[in-house]
C-alpha cells in the first residue's frame, strides 16, 4: 500500500461547501490545518486501508483476502456516508505540510454530526484528534447546536469523546451514539483516595460551576469526615 502523491483539491473544487468553515478547526496554528476535499480524493481511502490494516491483520488473513475485505469494507462505507450525509463536507487534515488523516462533517440545521475523523498511525496519540475536536466543539457551541457522532462500543474512540464530554443516548454492543450538548467540562468528583466516585459533572457557565465546585467539595470532606468516625 503506497501513499498516493496527490495534491488536494481547493475549497473551490470540493464537494459540499457547507454552512461553517472549518480550514481554522485547530486554532491558530499552522502545525495543524485543514483543507476540503472531494469524496473520490484518493488520500480518503489510502487512511482507511492504513487504519483498518492493523485490525485486519490480526485475523491472520492472506495479503490478497486483506486487500479486498478492506476495499469492500471502504466501499460500502463511501455508499452509507453518501445516502446518510449527502451535505457533508471532507477534509485532509495536514501536520506540518504531511498528509495526516481526514475529518468528515455534517452540518445541520438542528445539529452538527462528526461523521468520521481518522489519522494515519504515526499520526495517533499526539492530541490532534483531541485538538479538531475541542475545536468543532467551538464552532457548534457559537452556532447553539449540539454535536452528534457515532463510535465503536467500549473502544478508545468512545473513552475519548467522554472525556471530552460526549454522552451516549443509545447505543448496543457494536456501537453506541453520543452526542455534546455544550457543555465546557466534565469531571468525576473521587474522594481523596481515588476509589469511590461520587457523580459525574458537567457545567456550562462560571455560576453552576461554581455551586457544583461548592456542593462536591462539601461531599468529599462528609466521606472523608464518616471514615474517620
């Protein structure tokens, strides 16, 4: 599997203009940058293969089984993404000039939907997933809508959206759907020895979060002050 040597179509040429504009997703920073993308850019498809590769590969399946299962997979993805989010729009995310990964957005008028965010592996686990995400939580914050995705169950995927403050409204044992609503943070309130959590919090303006601070100290010391008893 050979990186393909494309250059990205402009914003002029990509399918899908949509309402925002996301090219500034990551702040002010030229590390991280993004650019709109038709759906039949060849980079697309070559994330895909080097993401699924991996799990694929632990199957223990031949090369040539490999390939197609991934295409067929790649395929029938393409066609879901297309009939669910026809108004979507595409992005390669870019580090340092390098090609990095992709990022798929829907926006709705009574939501904004991360349809898909991927990195090439080298790519992974430096918080650049974390910063595109904090960013569009940005943007749909401004617009007062809330941000909707769907993540594999029980994956790192879905531990990272609830730590960012995602919550699951439905889901199963392949899947779940999560969604944002706004809020700036989510924390556990733990007592002072990390083993019983009292609740999980979530606030979105300087006054509750300063009466949940208040009520959650007032919690701990009543645990701290019964064990001592």
């Amino acid at each position: 599997m050979s990186k393909p040597n494309i250059e990205s179509q402009s914003s002029t040429e990509a399918e899908g203009a949509g309402k925002i504009s996301y090219e500034t997703l990551a702040g002010p920073s030229d590390a991280v940058r993004l650019t709109p993308v038709r759906s039949s850019d060849p980079f697309l498809k070559y994330v895909y293969e080097a993401v699924r590769r991996e799990e694929v590969a632990a199957w223990g399946w031949d090369e040539n089984a490999a390939r197609s299962f991934i295409q067929m997979q790649y395929n029938m993805q393409q066609r879901s993404y297309e009939m669910q989010y026809p108004e979507s729009v595409l992005y390669v995310i870019w580090v340092e000039h390098i090609q990095a990964g992709k990022l798929h957005v829907t926006d709705r008028t009574e939501s904004l939907t991360l349809v898909d965010i991927a990195l090439l592996p080298q790519f992974q686990r430096q918080g650049i997933g974390t910063k595109l995400v904090l960013g569009l939580q940005q943007i749909a914050k401004q617009a007062g809508k809330p941000i909707r995705l769907t993540a594999a169950a029980r994956s790192p995927a879905e531990r990272l959206y609830a730590r960012l403050g995602f919550e699951v409204v439905e889901g199963n044992e392949v899947q779940v759907r999560m969604e944002w609503n706004g809020m700036e943070c989510c924390r556990s309130l733990n007592d002072n020895r990390g083993d019983v959590t009292i609740g999980t919090v979530c606030w979105g303006n300087s006054d509750v979060r300063g009466q949940l601070r208040t009520a959650g100290l007032a919690a701990l010391r009543w645990i701290n002050s019964t064990d001592q008893q």
